[in-house]
C-alpha cells in the first residue's frame, strides 16, 4: 500500500497557497525575468509566472543556463529569480562562480528532495549535499520547512540578493512542496 501526498493537496491542507506568497513577493521586488527547468514542486508558481504581464518565464534545457541568465538579465537592467530542483544544483557548481566575479543580484528557489521520505534513490546524493554545495561556492542559504515560513524567507531572501547583492538560495523543503512520497 502506497501514501501519496501531492504539492496542491499540501498547499490546500497547509491554510496558505505558498507558491502565490512567492509570486507576491517577486512581484514586490520586480522581478522581471524567471528561467526554470520544469519541476512538479514549481509547477504552480511557474504557471503564475507564464500568465503574468509583467514576467517573463524562461524554460531552460539545463540549469545552469539559468546563472548565466541573471547575470545577462541584471546587465540588462531587469532582476530575476532562478527556480530549480535539488538535483539541479550540481549542474550550476562551475557557474556560480560567475557571481561574485560579476557581482551580479543571485537568487534562486530550489525545491528539494532527497530529504522527506524520498523513494527515489537518484535524487537522495544531491538533496543531502544542496545545502553545502551553495555554500563552499558563496552562495547564503535560507530554509523554508512549512508554509508559514515562505513569506519571511522570501523577504529576507529577496532584500539580501537584490539589496545587498548577496548569492542567496531559498531551499524550499520536499515536505512542503508535497513531492511524492511513498510508504509500505
């Protein structure tokens, strides 16, 4: 017997659509510009981003593309926010060496697994290792673990990156994205 556990029933059962506070908070700080590679734990915000007038959402082929794209998008005058998944920061490692060279507004929004009864065995190296990897490359780390921390997470993220421009990554828990998990 398997228990499933979906990102719109958590979103649902948590009192709070944390993908819209996420929205709002972009908004608020006028980000322009989201490339993503797709991921169910983004799927929300990133249809939010593709109905939106005022963002632009950029699907990727690999995320790493993403960092080089911030930094073109802030040269250009505009602030973006790069949504990826924890098996995807391994692809970023040699890029985000660009960041402190450029010194260049980085933020992203990772959705992780590996973590919260992960049963898929692929995704469990990188999800343990996410946190340390931003930070060996520079990169400040904060955690959202339940709905309720989304909008303050968000905030100081956000104000941190494009203020201060300091590298920071919102790790966005797998039990707060519902990524399914699966028991006996």
């Amino acid at each position: 017997m398997h228990a499933r556990a979906d990102a719109a029933d958590t979103a649902t059962e948590s009192g709070t659509r944390w993908p819209d506070d996420i929205f709002a908070t972009l908004q608020r700080f006028d980000v322009r510009q989201v490339p993503y590679v797709p991921d169910a734990g983004h799927a929300t915000l990133i249809q939010r981003v593709l109905e939106s007038p005022t963002m632009r959402g950029i699907p990727l082929t690999t995320e790493e593309e993403g960092v080089a794209l911030l930094a073109g998008a802030w040269a250009g005058g505009q602030r973006g926010v790069l949504l990826m998944q924890s098996s995807g920061v391994g692809n970023c490692i040699n890029m985000l060496s660009l960041i402190p060279i450029l010194r260049f507004p980085f933020l992203t929004l990772v959705t992780m697994r590996g973590e919260w009864g992960e049963f898929n065995p692929w995704q469990v190296p990188m999800g343990s290792t996410t946190q340390g990897v931003f930070e060996l490359s520079g990169v400040k780390v904060l955690r959202a673990s339940n709905a309720a921390d989304v909008p303050a997470v968000l905030e100081a993220a956000a104000a941190q990156a494009y203020n201060a421009l300091t590298p920071t990554a919102v790790l966005l828990s797998q039990r707060l994205i519902g990524a399914k998990v699966f028991t006996k």
